[in-house]
C-alpha cells in the first residue's frame, strides 16, 4: 500500500515536471496524452489521502491543480469556438471529448439533488459555467425542462462563447442567462435562486474555496441547496478538495465520491435557516410552498450508488 503510494506520487509528479515545462497549454495531441495519462493515473487509485502527503508534495499539487484549471479552460474554450460555429450547435455538442463524463456528472447531481428537493427549482444559478457550458445544458435538456438557468462567469469570453451554442435554440435560449461578473459580486441576486452550483474550478485553492463558501453561506436564501464539486482520493491531483467541514453556514445532506471515470465528488448542502426547525423567513415560506422537503436530511449515499449503478 505504502508503495503502490509512492509509485503513485512519483508518476503523478514526473507527469507535472512535463506538463510545468510545456510552452503553452493549447490542446495537441502531446498535452492531451499529458493529461489522459494524469487523468488514468489518478482515477485508477483511489486510496490515496493527499492531506498525509509532504509539505513538497502539497505544493506540487497546488500548482498542478492551477495548470489542469488552465488546461481545463483552453480545452472547453477551443470546443466551443468549434462546436459554436455550426449553424446549430446543440446537434455537435456530443462531439466534445468528455461529453460522456458531464453525463454521468449531471445524472448524479441531479440525482442527489432530488433525492433532497422533491420539486425541481423554478430558478438555478451555475458559478463558474465558462466557455461550455455542459452541466447547465445537460440539466436544462434533460432533467429540469422548465427551470430558469443563470450562469455566472467572470470571463466575458467565455461567457458570449456559451452564449453563442443556445442562442439559436428556441427552448434553451429563453431559459439559460449568462451574467459577467465575479461571483464575490454578487449578493442580493443570490437570494433568487432555490439551487446554486459550483463548479469545481471556482477557487482554485483552500483559502479561495472557502472565500466563495463563506459568500454563499452570507447571501444564498435560507434553505436554498448547494451543490458542490469537490476531489477524493488521487483525484485531489486534479481539482481543489471541499472537506464537508468547511461548509459553514450549511447542512450538509449528502456526499458522493465516484469510482468510475466521473471525476469529481458532489457534496449537497442546505443554507441554513434562521432555526432550522421552524421556517422562519418568507423565503423558506416559498421553498416550503414550492415542496422543498426540508425535514428529508436522510444521507442518501447507498440509494445513490444503487441509482447510478442502475444508469451505469
Ligand atoms: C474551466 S471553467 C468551467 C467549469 C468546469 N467545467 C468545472 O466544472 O469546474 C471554470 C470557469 O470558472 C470561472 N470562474 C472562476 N472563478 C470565478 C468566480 N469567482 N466568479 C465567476 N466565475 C469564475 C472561470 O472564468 C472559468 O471560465
């Protein structure tokens, strides 16, 4: 076990030697190997708690984690332009190298997420949607028809980029919003939405993470949902880890880490009420008028691994 760890690091960290030494971090056929073979290496083994590792460690993982959020960025920027320039984009989207990822990513949130809200939210906000916006997408097409979506980026790029695969969609274009701006901008607007994500590149580090926390916790309304992406295992190479600990402000109502090729963890967490036994404010009122369960805090991790293995 000590071993197979050592052998895991020292791969994970010969690979980021490479991908550091890189003169940009475009898609080509050499920084896509990079990164599939940190991808394979890191989602084959899972029982690696990289809290354990050196102080040096750590720093290369930080720094690793920067580089795959650039990557990340310029991959779903270099799609986009792609797949947004045929007459109707939707129809391409599936040509995206990780569509099948998103898939199984938004089946499983919007899995957990219902299993905690028995109506589907009139209003969702996305933070940090960037150039593809596949979650909002998948979400809007598939599970939640009717649901208003307000995506939040900080890049104008990226945001008219997104703008552009819906715009000529007659559904999706009267239902997905984009708004530029930092999310530690926003306060009051935050109040509207029943369900807010947060992708998993939206601070990027501990103390970053727990920045757009702690201003969720301050403005999202009493009683609206979080959904949140967060890292187990080997896969914390990749993406900043949330410790369920962290969410202050928050109940946390379930936490799923998948085995598959799903990469990121989803942990669903509750705003606070005023008290949480009694629904206080007239916010909560509309939740609970809209069939918010909240008395449901059941953890709902078996039933989901029984779900998702059903959709496997
Ligand atoms: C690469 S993208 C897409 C999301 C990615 N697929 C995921 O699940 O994390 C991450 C986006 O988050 C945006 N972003 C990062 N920090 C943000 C913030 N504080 N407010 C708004 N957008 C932010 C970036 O501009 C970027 O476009």
């Amino acid at each position: 076990m000590e071993n197979q760890k050592e052998v895991i690091v020292g791969k994970v960290c010969e690979i980021y030697a490479k991908i550091s030494k890189l003169e940009n971090l475009n898609p080509s056929n050499h920084v896509n190997e990079l990164f599939t073979q940190l991808v394979t290496t890191c989602t084959t083994h899972c029982e690696l708690d990289v809290t354990l590792l050196s102080q040096e460690v750590k720093e290369t993982i930080a720094k690793l984690i920067k580089l795959c959020g650039k990557a990340e960025g310029l991959l779903e920027s270099h799609y986009s332009a792609i797949i947004g320039s045929h007459e109707n984009p939707l129809n391409h989207i599936k040509s995206f190298p990780y569509y099948s990822n998103y898939l199984k990513l938004s089946h499983l949130e919007f899995t957990m997420l219902t299993s905690h809200c028995t109506q589907v939210p009139s209003q969702l906000a996305f933070i940090g949607s960037g150039p593809l916006p596949l979650t909002s997408i998948m979400l809007a097409t598939f599970y939640m028809k009717n649901t208003c979506f307000h995506n939040y980026d900080m890049d104008p790029s990226a945001n008219a980029k997104a703008y552009d695969l819906v715009s000529s969609d007659p559904d999706l274009s009267k239902r997905m919003f984009f708004h530029t701006t930092d999310i530690a901008h926003v306060s009051n607007a935050l109040k509207e939405y029943n369900v807010v994500f947060l992708a998993a590149l939206v601070g990027m580090d501990k103390k970053g993470k727990e920045s757009v926390i702690n201003h969720l916790a301050k403005h999202m309304a009493p009683g609206a949902v979080l959904v949140l992406r967060s890292a187990h295992g080997a896969r914390a190479f990749l993406y900043p880890v949330v410790d369920p600990s962290d969410l202050k402000g928050f109940e946390v109502l379930s936490v799923f880490h998948p085995t598959d090729e799903v990469i990121n963890s989803v942990i669903v967490a509750r705003k606070h009420s005023v008290n949480p036994g009694i629904l206080l404010s007239s916010k909560c009122h509309e939740l609970a008028a809209e069939g918010f369960n909240t008395l449901n805090h059941r953890n709902v991790i078996d039933e989901l691994s029984l779900t998702i293995d059903e959709h496997a």
